[in-house]
C-alpha cells in the first residue's frame, strides 16, 4: 500500500517539471562555450603577461 502511494506521488511530482526546450539547450550550451572561452582567453593572456614578467626578472 505504501509502495503505491509513494509510486503515484512521485508520478504526480514528476508531472510538475518543466524539461527545457531543445532551444534552450542549446542556446544554454552556446552561452556556457562563449563564457569559458572568454575565459580561458583572459587566463592564458595572464598566464603570458606574468611569464614574460618573470623572465625579463629572473634573467
């Protein structure tokens, strides 16, 4: 008995949800490509800007 009750709620909860569209899938995966980008662009220009830094220091 309490397996089925647990069963319908979890049906009725599940009915709730609202999945994203293939739209926003793929316009979420679009911003997230644009955002690591940008940001791994802006860490390898530090990345070279201290290298060059330290090796003008060091040398």
């Amino acid at each position: 008995m309490r397996l089925n009750k647990y069963y319908k709620e979890s049906k009725d909860e599940l009915g709730k949800v609202i999945f994203p569209t293939k739209e926003q899938i793929r316009t979420a995966f679009i911003s997230v490509i644009i955002v690591v980008s940008v940001i791994a662009l802006f860490l390898a220009l530090v990345d070279i800007f201290f290298h060059y830094t330290l090796s003008r220091i060091v040398s």
